[in-house]
C-alpha cells in the first residue's frame, strides 16, 4: 500500500458542511471524494469536468439594469427627438410639407 499523507484544505463552514451532506448521501466522506477528484483528474490528466462560468445571480440584476439603463436612455432620445420636431419653427415646418403644384389663392379674412 501506498504511503499516506495528510493534506490541509481551507474551505468556508457552511461549503464544507453542504459538501459532507452531499457526498455522505452517495455513500463518500469529504476525503474519499477529494481523493476520487484527484485520481480522476490524474487519469485524463484534465479536470474531470467542463469548468465554465455561470451567471450570478448579481449578474443578471447587473445586466437587468443595464438593460433598463438603456431603455431610459432610448425613450430619452426618442422624447428629445419629438420635442425638437414639435420646437421646430412655422418656417421650418413649411418646407418639410409636401408641396402642391398649384398654389391656391390668399384668403382675405377682412371680407
């Protein structure tokens, strides 16, 4: 047999507990598991899993508002845009009308 060492891990309370809990419920204790994650790793000579990130949940709030940030800021420009449509002058506005091929008569008011 192989000689054994003792090797020292930090790891929070609360993650130990839940890892006990977890592996105790397959029929493992905290060391049998970490053993097996070695060995396993050894033997593909890789992590024995795909390791990727996941969204926290602060990171969908995060991305949440900036989402809402962005809406603001797309009804602000589009508010801002028909304010100046509306601000525009009387003059301003004749020449963005279509215009006719005949031009009609004055109307005098005073008749």
């Amino acid at each position: 047999m192989a000689q054994q060492i003792n090797v020292n891990i930090r790891m929070d309370k609360d993650i130990k507990e839940k890892a006990d809990a977890l592996f105790n419920a397959l029929g493992f204790n905290l060391t049998t598991a970490v053993n097996t994650f070695v060995r396993q790793a050894l033997r593909e000579q890789r992590l024995p899993f795909q390791p990727k990130l996941l969204q926290h949940p602060l990171d969908d709030s995060f991305e949440k508002q900036k989402e809402t940030e962005l809406e603001t800021a797309l009804r602000k420009a589009w508010i801002e845009k028909l304010n100046k449509t509306i601000l525009l002058s009387a003059d301003e506005r004749l020449i963005d009308l279509p215009r006719s091929n005949t031009m009609r008569e004055p109307i005098n008011l005073a008749d």
